[in-house]
C-alpha cells in the first residue's frame, strides 16, 4: 500500500476537503497558517503528491491510498514513465555513438590438422563418450601438441617480437603485449578433430600475416621437437645397440669355451645316441652275465615288497597293540633283519652295476675332440649338470641374438627421424585476408545499454519513492 508520511497524509486530506488550494495562492497561504505550516511548505508537499500520480489539477486523482505495493510500483513508473524514456533515449544514442567510434577488429582462421591424423586410432572410436571422466582425452596427441606449442611463451614472444606488438597494442611491456595477444587469439578443436586457429587485429592484413607466421613458428618448432626427440631415441639405442653386440660375442666366446672342454655340442642328440649305444651293449652284457644281475634285482624287488609289508604290519600292531608285546617285538627284529639283507643285495647289485659299466666303457673307448682333451662320452651323473650349463649359455647367445634383431631396426628408424625434415603440418583452411568485422557487435552494445539503461532508470525512480522518509529524517538532523 502507498507508504504516506504523516505530513503528507494530513496535506492529502487537505486537498480534499480545500481543492481550492491547488489554484488559488492566498488560500492556500490561509489554510497553511491555520495548520502550522508555511505557503511554500503546502505548496511543496502537494507538488510531491503530483509527483506520485495521487493529485491533479483538479484535485486528488481517484486512486486510493490502499492499493497493493505492486499497483503502486506500476503506476510510480507509469506517472515517471517521461523520465524513463528520456533516459533510455539518451543512453541509447550514446551507445550507438560510442559504437560507432569503436574500432573495427578483423579475424582471420586456418584450420589444421597433425601429419598422423589420417591414421586410426582407438581413442577416436570413443569420441562420443565422456572420456575426461576417467582422465582420457579423445583428442588427438598431435592436436594436443600444437595446442601446447602455440600456448607457450616462446611462440608468444617470436609473435610479439615479429609484428611489434608492443606499439601496435599500445602495452607497457612485454608481458601485457603477451596476455593481449592471448586475449585475441582463439584454439578451438572441431567435433572432427581439427585444430581451428583464430586471431584477430584491427587490419584485416596484418590478422592474416599474424595466423599465416603463427602457422610457419609452428612447424618450425614441431619439426625441431621431433628432432630432438629422434637424435635422444638414436642415442639411447645406440648405446644399446653396442652394448648388445659386446654381450652377444661374450656369450658366444663362452658358449664355444663350454663346447671345447666338456665336449658338448648338441646334448640332446649326443645323449639320445649313447643311450642307445650303451642299451646294445647292456643287452650283450646281460646275456654274457647268463641272467645273474637279473635275478638278484628280482630278488632285491621281492625283499622290497616283504619289508614294506612288514613296515604296515608294525604300525598296525603299535596302535593295536602295548609296547611290551611280544608281536611288537618279532616284527622289529623282522624288519631289521630285512633291512639287512636288502642292503647287502644293494651292495651285490651295484658291483654287478659296476662291472657291467666298466665292461661298456671299455667298449665305448674314449674319443676326444681336435685336441683329445674332451671326451664325447657323458657320464649320467653329470648329465643334469651339462644340460643346464648348455641351455644357459644357448639361452643367452638366442637372447642376445633377438635383442640385436630388434635394435637394429629401431636404430635405422631413430636415424631416419633425427634427420628427416618434412611439414608437419596439413592445413585445410590456409588463413585468409577477412572481409567482414569480427567485432565491434554493435546491435549488442545498443541493446545492453538500451537494457541497462532501463533498469537503472526504474530502479532509481523506485529507490527515489521509497526512500524518501529517510531522506527527510536524515536532512532534518
């Protein structure tokens, strides 16, 4: 509802029951002496209620000082309407003057793309999922790359340097020269995964002379980056590569070592032909014994069988049976006496062993290599010896040997990218000279002031009304 003071409560009345006093000077002096007050004050709280839309010349208007708080700020602004036009009107040409006079800035744009761009890659497969989510980029690393390049503060200061941008940005140094080049300069990634560069200035010239050497700085330093990159991958695997060749001829020089003094050169087959050897000749040695060896192993195995029978029934009869039994003891001294004999067949079977070993070796002879210091005979008990030793030192001249096969393409390859200078670069769109502004946007500008001026005007005309008690108290102190 409308907030009237006390003082303009009582003039409103006044006015109704004297309407008299909005024309008529000498009454409206008399009525003001009989209410304690002076003409000029009557007279000014009554152009205060104009003001408000609550008086006319012809007396008080008919709306009702019991309207809601959303009416009275309706119709505040209605009756203020002329000042808040005015002011729309006056800001809105200022603003289309001062766009006028702003300058015309031209952008210019190239598109590009990596060398490797052609190629497929898993990432991009994925280009629709929200990747960053789970610390991926779906954006290709080459683009990555140029963004980094073209961010960093040597190609800014090569731009800076190139087109005297100090001057031309009226800046104070370089770092201001460097933060307005940046403020111009737009990188944007296309859904396709190109590199959009844009730049603007205010000649339309210089904006596409600027792109076309941020273009040119860009290569030169990517192709000096993949230099660098391939001299220290050639470095590293050179040093590999020689230390590869030294452990190769080591491992070969002790594998041939190995060969000349145990004799070992395929052990396997070596092993593979004397047992076969040593078979025949077992069966000959056999039948020359007349079966003697045969039997006693049978009888050996026999003895076997009867002790570990033996060995059950003592275990059974220990948790059967007491300790003082008799049965406990007659399987005791049972067991020890079997154990007895089986060690002494042992004994007759290994000298018989022995005699036909000795009988086969006879046989066999013993040949050596080219300085006969090696036999080509292997004894079983150092064939497991052998064998490992060889498969070693094989293992080590196949792992040498594949390491090497490896290195040396990596090495061509290394070589072929330290020296290769070829663009890195593929521009789609070549920068060109713009035709049209890029910015002032005038209509904006005209719109925003046009807008705010608006706001302004109406917050004022409604700070102006609801302050005005407070205005009052705080001139009267």
């Amino acid at each position: 509802m409308l907030n009237l003071t006390k003082h303009e409560r009582k003039v409103y009345d006044l006015i109704q029951q004297y309407p008299e006093i909005l024309t008529d000077r000498d009454v409206r002096g008399n009525i003001a002496v009989q209410n304690g007050m002076t003409e000029k004050t009557l007279r000014n709280r009554i152009g205060e209620l104009r003001r408000f839309g609550l008086v006319t010349k012809d007396g008080p208007s008919n709306g009702s000082a019991t309207q809601t708080d959303e009416y009275e700020n309706i119709l505040l602004l209605w009756k203020r309407r002329k000042f808040i036009t005015k002011n729309v009107i006056w800001v809105g040409l200022a603003s289309v003057i001062i766009s006028l006079f702003l300058p015309k800035w031209y952008a210019s744009q190239a598109v590009i793309l990596s060398s490797g761009a052609g190629r497929f890659s898993l990432i991009s497969a994925f280009a629709d999922l929200p990747l960053n989510e789970f610390g991926f980029s779906p954006v290709n690393e080459d683009i990555t790359s140029f963004i980094s390049i073209l961010d960093s503060r040597s190609m800014k200061e090569q731009m800076v340097e190139k087109f005297n941008l100090i001057e031309r940005y009226g800046s104070r140094d370089v770092e201001y020269a460097m933060k307005e080049l940046e403020g111009n300069t737009e990188l944007r990634v296309t859904d396709e995964g190109a590199l959009a560069i844009t730049l603007m200035d205010k000649e339309p010239e210089v904006s596409q002379q600027m792109v076309q050497a941020m273009l040119s700085q860009l290569d030169f330093i990517n192709r000096r980056l993949s230099r660098e990159q391939g001299k220290y991958n050639r470095q590293f695997i050179e040093e590999r590569l020689k230390q590869t060749k030294i452990d190769i001829m080591k491992a070969e020089e002790e594998l041939k070592l190995f060969q000349q003094q145990t004799g070992v050169v395929d052990i396997l087959a070596q092993v593979t032909a004397q047992l076969e050897a040593y078979g025949q000749l077992y069966s000959q040695k056999v039948a020359a014994h007349g079966g003697v060896y045969s039997q006693e192993l049978q009888a050996y195995t026999e003895l076997y069988a009867q002790r570990a029978g033996t060995e059950i029934q003592l275990n059974v009869a220990k948790s059967t049976l007491s300790q003082n039994n008799p049965t406990i003891r007659q399987l005791t001294i049972l067991l020890k006496e079997q154990n007895r004999q089986l060690e002494t067949l042992a004994e007759q079977l290994d000298s018989e062993l022995g005699v036909m070993l000795q009988d086969v070796d006879e046989r066999l002879g013993s040949v050596g290599f080219n300085d006969g210091s090696a036999p080509i005979w292997i004894t079983l008990s150092d064939f497991p010896a052998l064998a490992m030793q060889s498969a070693r030192f094989i293992r080590e001249v196949e792992v040498q040997s594949k390491l090497l096969e490896i290195l040396v393409p990596q090495y061509e390859q290394a070589r072929m990218e330290e020296s290769k200078n070829i663009p890195t670069l593929q521009v789609i769109d070549e920068p060109k000279v713009p035709l049209n502004k890029e910015k002032p946007k005038r209509i904006f500008i005209v719109l925003g002031a046009v807008f705010m001026a608006s706001i302004f005007s109406s917050g004022y005309v409604l700070v102006e009304y609801h302050t005005r008690d407070l205005r009052k108290r705080l001139g009267s102190v």
